[in-house]
C-alpha cells in the first residue's frame, strides 16, 4: 500500500459527501475482487450478493456482520472466521479486550498494518504531531493493537517514542519528569490518575512540558467535564482517538473538542437509529456500523460495533468526513433506561467529572422488580453526596443514590476503565 501523503489525507477529508461517497465505493468493490472468493466466511455469507455493488445505497440492503459470527473456539482460544489468507501470510497477532464478550484474536499481514498505520496518520495530524516530539506511551504493552499502532506510527512521524510497560504510575512520574515528553498516550482516565498521583507527590504535571494528551479506550476524550479537568492538570491540548481491534483505527477528535470524526477515506461509517432501526437522521442517537476498507486480511463489511453515538453531517470546518457529537456515548447493551430515561457511561461520567472534588467513583445498576436503579459511589473530598445527587437530577432528571467511600479505596485501570458494574440478570 502506498502510504498516502499529508496534502492527500486533507484533500479526501475535504472531498463532498457525493464525490468521497464514489471514492468509497471504487475502494469497496476493489477490495470485494480481492478478497473473494478466497474469504470463506464472506464468500459464503455473500453467496447471494451481486457484484460490483452499484451504490452505497445498494451495499446498505446487504447482511451485517456480528461479532458473534467472527468467533471460532480452538485450542488455542477464540479466533476470528474472517481471514482471508492461510495462517503463514500473517505476521501481526492482536486479541480484542473482551469487553463485550470472550478475547478475539485477529491477524493482519504486512500489507494489513501499513493500512492500519495509514489510518493512524489521521489521528496525528489532528494532535499535530511532529518529528521531534516526544511520546510518553503509559501502557502496558499487550496483545490489544490500539498500543502497536500507536507505537509504531508515531515512530513513521519522526518522534521519539517512550515505552513504559511495566511501570508503575510513579516510575512514569520520574520518567515523564526527567525526559520531558511533549505528548502523553493513554486513556483519559489514566491521564487523571497520573496527576492525583503526581499531587501525592508534590509534582505538577501542568509543569511537565506535555502540550498534547492523545487518549484512547474510554469516551472521556469528547466528554467536555472530562476534557476540561485534563486540559487544566495538564496544562495541555486533549485530542480524543477511537478504534477497535477487529476494525480498526477509525475515529480521531476534531479540534474543538466536539467529538470524532471517522476516518471515511477509509472506512464506509453508518447509522442505525436507536428508534426506529432504520438510517438515522442528523444528530440522532444511532449504533454505527462501519466497513474497512483496506484490510483485506481480515475485512468486515458492515460490522455492527455496537458503539452509541450521534453524527452530523452539519458541521463547520474544511473537513467533511462526518462528526459524531461527543464521540462515543456508551454501547447498546450499556444503556439503562431508568424510569425512561436513557443512560449511557459516557453521561455519567461528564456529570461527576464535573466536580473537582471527585477523585472516582463507581456506577452500580440494578433491579428492583422490574426497575432498573442505579447507586454511584464517589470518592468526594468534600463528603458531600447531596449537591451531586441534585446534579443528577438538574441535568438528566434522576434521582439516583449516592454513597461516599474513603478516598482511594475504589480501583484505578490503566487500560479501560471498569467504572460500570451490571447487576441486571442477563436474558436470553
């Protein structure tokens, strides 16, 4: 794959709708040609399918693809159906992080993650990454690819890249401290961690020198309370990323911080109205369902990801490619609704994120008959649930419980944040 330049990715990302629409097109059916009939899963599943698609709106009528569909036990563990190629053309292993079902490893080949490397380039541009800058990566390096691709891409940028696997929170603090980075790769929960550290300490992070924070994992990138509270402690720009492991690096923030924009020079992105199943309008709550469109190693075609967001195609700005307001708000079968009132992770957090006193804090939700309530536990250094229960109630119009706990004795992650607890008995 020949590595697209700068002045193209902005040229495509300011393509009209109906000329990158004829773009995406000309890439699907080339990428179809190549991987059928040599896919198995797909030439089954597609057996039916005429080709060449004619239209996006053509390809809108063919079947999704589900998760639950990818995953073929082995001895091994859980592997995903959808390769293309026999196992030796591959030379990248990475495993999804579980967090909708059992770890799912997926392959890519050579060609693969220089696609997914070019996808990445769109997320630096956005933070304006620069050869020399400096990247503290505060992860522990496993198999989830978001912490490769990363890696890897700021190096193609020219930066000076800072691995700290295995690390302790502190040991980042010395090392961010005496190698002054000027970029800090995380998830922004784990951003916040490292100044409520750094403060145990009597360090100041804002005095660090890091001017952007590239964060990832969680939806606090595009959750303004969140964003802010960063921006302050840090003293530093926010720039929001979203991706999958069996999709791809799909979404980076847009400027202003409103949300993020999927990558559809790369991606064909589409909206399923929470309301009515059918395409959502402007500014509707939707599942996105997204199609890859250059890893022919391991494509999916109209993936349900499950994620909840809200896209505009109204918007301003030089870039086209649709925005999705306040990035991602939470997953389908995350959502509560609690004497009607939908509720997504995302919401939460943007309301206890805006007290300052609140160190952390745990969502619970569970059944009483058949209502759905919810109790938050809260690290408040001011000990105060009231004026945070009355906040739930001025903004999203619930009353919900609110427990204080001592001060550090709920968990802090690293990696996703495991903030939201379901005690609902699971049916079917």
């Amino acid at each position: 794959m020949t590595p697209t330049t700068a002045a193209e990715r902005r040229r495509l990302e300011s393509l009209p709708r109906a000329e990158l629409e004829q773009y995406q097109l000309l890439r699907l059916n080339a990428l179809l040609d190549q991987i059928l009939p040599a896919n198995q899963f797909y030439a089954q599943k597609l057996a039916r399918m005429k080709r060449p698609v004619d239209s996006l709106a053509e390809f809108a009528r063919w079947p999704f693809t589900f998760k639950e569909e990818l995953v073929v036990s082995a001895s091994g563990g859980d592997t995903a159906r959808n390769h293309t190629w026999p196992r030796e053309r591959y030379s990248r292993f990475h495993q999804t992080s579980g967090t909708s079902g059992r770890p799912l490893a997926v392959l890519d080949t050579p060609d693969d993650w220089q696609w997914v490397l070019q996808c990445w380039q769109y997320v630096l541009d956005a933070a304006n990454i620069r050869a020399g800058d400096r990247v503290l990566m505060a992860f522990s390096f496993g198999p989830h690819i978001g912490f490769w691709g990363a890696y890897e891409s700021f190096c193609q940028r020219g930066a000076l890249v800072i691995p700290t696997g295995g690390m302790s929170s502190l040991q980042r603090l010395d090392l961010a401290r005496h190698n002054e980075p000027t970029v800090l790769c995380c998830t922004p929960s784990y951003a916040l961690h490292l100044a409520e550290v750094a403060g145990h300490h009597d360090l100041d992070v804002a005095q660090f020198g890091v001017r952007v924070l590239v964060l990832a994992g969680e939806p606090g990138g595009s959750v303004p309370a969140v964003r802010a509270r960063l921006q302050q402690l840090w003293n530093a720009q926010v720039h929001d990323h979203c991706g999958a492991t069996e999709v791809g690096p799909w979404g980076f923030g847009d400027s202003q911080g409103q949300g993020l924009y999927v990558v559809e020079a790369e991606y064909i992105a589409e909206f399923l109205s929470l309301a009515t199943g059918g395409p959502a309008e402007d500014s509707e709550e939707a599942e996105l369902v997204i199609t890859n469109l250059g890893r022919a190693g391991c494509p999916v075609l109209r993936y349900r990801t499950g994620d909840v967001v809200r896209p505009t195609w109204r918007h301003p700005g030089t870039n086209r490619f649709v925005l999705l307001n306040g990035g991602v708000l939470g997953r389908n079968d995350d959502m509560l609704v609690v004497r009607g009132v939908n509720v997504f992770p995302s919401s939460i957090d943007h309301i206890l994120r805006s007290f300052p006193e609140v160190v952390e804090y745990r969502a619970t939700v569970y059944k009483v008959s058949e209502m759905d309530r919810l109790r938050i536990e809260v690290e408040d250094r001011l000990q105060q649930p009231d004026r945070i229960m009355q906040e739930f109630k001025l903004r999203i119009g619930l009353r919900v419980e609110v427990e204080t706990v001592p001060l550090g004795s709920l968990p802090r992650f690293e990696g996703k944040g495991k903030r939201f607890i379901d005690k609902r008995e699971r049916r079917g």
